[in-house]
C-alpha cells in the first residue's frame, strides 16, 4: 500500500489524465466497430478525411489533456460539465435507489485489447443495469491507473470504468475504485491474457462473472459529467462506488506495466452540477 500512495501522491502534483475510445463509439452508435478495428478509434477519423494530419491525444506532453480541448476542437473537451472530478463536496440523497446490477455469472467476455489508451475487455451482449426502468448494457471495461475521480482529495491506485449503453446510446458508467490489499482471483484471471502490446487483441471467449469485480458495498455517488477521454462527450451517467475493491500490489504491477504512464485526466471544475450520495446500502 505504502507504494502506491506515494506513487499516487507524487502523480497528483503532475497533472497528467482518461476513458477508452470505446465510449466514444458507443457515443456515435457504432459499438461493433469497436470490437473490429479497437486501434483506429484513437485517430479522429473526420478530420483524417480532410487530408490535413492530426497527432493523436495522449497523456504527456503536447498532446495532453491540458490540450484536448484544442486538438480536438469538435469535442466538448473544453465543456463546462466534464469529468472526472474531485468528489468532495456531495448531498446525500435518501431517495436515491439501489443500483439495479443485472450481472449474470456466465456472460461471455469476447477479448482484450491494449488500445494504447488502457487495457479494454470487452463483453457479449448479457450484462445490463437498469436506471429508471431503462437497460443499459455492459459493453467493456477497462483502467486506470492511478485513478481518474477522486474521494475527498484522495486518488486510489486503480478505478476501473464499465461502461454501458442505452439502446439510444446514452451511456452509463459504473466506476470501481481498489486498493492494495488482498490478492483478486478475478484480476487472476483477466491478467492471465496480459501482456498485450499497443494495438494487440486477443480472443478471450469465455464466462465472466462481472459481481466479482464489483464492491459489498453498493454505496455510491452520483453525477452527471463526460467521457474522460476525447471526444468529451457530455450527459453521461456516472455512479462511483464508494467503496474500493482489493487487488495485490503485483497485480496493479501487471496492469501498469500494460498501460501508457498514468492514464489519467486531470481533475475538472464541478461547476453548477450537484454530486449526490446514496444512502449506505
Ligand atoms: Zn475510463
């Protein structure tokens, strides 16, 4: 643990960022061709077409989330309803449900591939959640590392994104938080397919039981923010647990050792939104 809270705190003072550019084809309805073509995603095709070169974003440097907003100009990078942010001011909400999880324990998990953004599993259709009498899909999840949202101030190692989808494309995403701590058998058997490098995929084909990665405690906080990554997309649903899980700190290695240095998104402003707390459940 200690590792990685000084590693986390030393990440916090440079200011470096993200979500998968799945979220951006599920934005534009198009979530087979995630699965077909996961590297293409990162390049802004439209502007490809055009003839006039574009450098990808990434989390360093010149192409950094600092300068998302200006690189990618027809984004909503630059929006006033972004995330991931820092969950420190928050009401707690009596009313606020349960969340509807319809996990099954044999879904298929389809394949992985490292996007050059994150490690991404994605699923077969079978998992969904259900937010105001409405399905909403497990397409993939994917990392983190250290984390994108915060808690009163403090980063965790990892947070992991599932990212579901409406029939419409609205998209929802529950997002898991660890923690050092006890080894995961999950976390055994996902990174049983890494290494993975840039642009590489694998076929997985087989069950996964996604109640295994989530928390007891289905306590969470609630709001409305964006993609982590660019386009931005505004109106996505974000519920973040507020409990971590625990993997091993040889597991976060493993995952780390697969990922760009520190895929994250720096912290954005709230603004005029209001982030509620369920009741403990
Ligand atoms: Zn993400």
């Amino acid at each position: 643990m200690k590792t990685l809270s000084y590693l986390a705190l030393f990440l916090l003072g440079l200011g470096l960022t993200a979500c998968s550019s799945n979220e951006q084809h599920l934005n534009e309805h198009h979530p087979e061709t995630v699965e077909k073509s996961p590297v293409k995603l990162e390049a802004a095709p439209e502007e490809g077409h055009e003839g006039h070169h574009h450098e990808d974003w990434s989390y360093q440097g010149e192409t950094g989330p600092e300068h998302w907003a200006e690189l990618e100009k027809t984004s909503d990078c630059g929006g006033m309803h972004q995330s991931p942010i820092n969950i420190v001011e928050y009401k707690t909400d009596e009313t606020l449900p349960p969340l509807d999880i319809q996990y099954a324990d044999q879904t298929v998990l389809h394949d992985v591939v490292n996007n050059g953004h994150s490690i991404q599993y994605d699923f077969e259709e079978g998992d969904y959640i259900v937010l105001e009498g409405e399905k909403y899909y497990l397409k993939q999840f994917h990392f983190h590392e250290p984390s994108e949202h915060t808690i009163e101030g403090v980063r965790y190692p990892l947070e992991m994104h599932l990212v579901h989808a409406n029939k419409e494309g609205d998209i929802a995403v529950l997002a898991v938080m660890a923690k050092e701590g006890g080894q995961s058998a999950p976390f055994d058997f996902l990174e049983a397919y890494l290494p993975l490098e840039p642009g590489a995929k694998k076929e997985i084909g087989k069950p996964f039981d996604m109640n295994l990665n989530l928390p007891k405690d289905r306590s969470y906080y609630h709001y409305t923010g964006s993609l982590t990554t660019p386009p931005c997309s505004e109106n996505v649903q974000w519920y973040v647990f507020k409990t971590p899980i625990d993997i091993s700190l040889k597991q976060a290695k493993v995952l780390e050792e697969n990922m760009p240095v520190h895929n994250y998104r720096n912290e954005q402003p709230v603004n005029d939104r209001i982030v509620k707390a369920s009741p403990n459940f």
